[in-house]
C-alpha cells in the first residue's frame, strides 16, 4: 500500500503517548510500499512536537532526518533541505519550507514580518525580504 501520512500517526510513533495506535502506526508504516511525508504534515508535526511535547530543534531535526531517511519514504526534498537549514540555526521548520515550496511555485523572494525568519531563510539560501 502507498499511504499518505497524516500528523497524528507521526506523534504516536514518536511519542509512544498511545501504546495501541503507536503499533498500529508503526505496523502500517513499516510494512507500506510508499510512504509520503507531505511537507504541511512535517511542519504540523515539528508545531505540535515542540508545543504541547516540548522538544528542542536539534531533536525536531533528528526526529526529521529520519523520518526522511526511510527507505520507503517519499518527500519534498528541497522543502526538507531548507527547512532542516532553517531549523539547525534556531529557527522554525516551516519557515524554511514554506520558501522552498513558494520556489516551487514559481516564487522569487519569501517575504515576511518575522525578522528571524527573513534572516535564517536567507542563511539558508533562499532569496529573503524582510518587510517592515
């Protein structure tokens, strides 16, 4: 089966919080022919990690990295690089993603508000525009 992956599976897993649907998670994805990682499921998750679990950007990036690194996964792999470039400098995941994935689409510049993002995006690569 190839499956598309939805946030919560990716937190039981990683958090073991409900033993029953973590196995349940872990057997479908492990035994899945494909397994997609959308770009918005990663930034969801790396949200609800850091929130409600309280993880740090270095262990969002481990938890990434591996995720991405499965045999069987499949993902946005520029929005992956930026993103994990953003977050190795202390910023948000999906800062990083959001650009590549702007990119994609025909995009020029990620342009923003948040001064962290503008800077670590630009850090990253990507064309950036802080606008004040």
């Amino acid at each position: 089966m190839k499956v598309i992956v939805d946030t919560n599976l990716l937190v039981r897993i990683i958090t073991n919080d409900d033993k029953n649907q973590a196995k349940a998670a872990r057997d479908l994805l492990k035994h899945a022919e494909l397994m997609v990682l959308p770009t918005a499921t990663l930034c969801e998750l790396c949200w609800v990690l850091t929130r409600a679990y309280g993880l740090d950007n270095q262990t969002l990036a481990k938890v990434i990295s591996g995720l991405v690194g499965a045999a069987n996964s499949a993902v946005d792999t520029d929005a992956v690089t930026i993103g994990l470039k953003v977050l190795a400098s202390g910023g948000d995941f999906a800062d990083g993603a959001i650009a590549a994935t702007g990119r994609q689409a025909g995009g020029e510049q990620f342009v923003t508000f948040d001064h962290q993002a503008a800077r670590l995006v630009a850090k990253a690569g990507m064309p950036s525009q802080l606008l004040d």
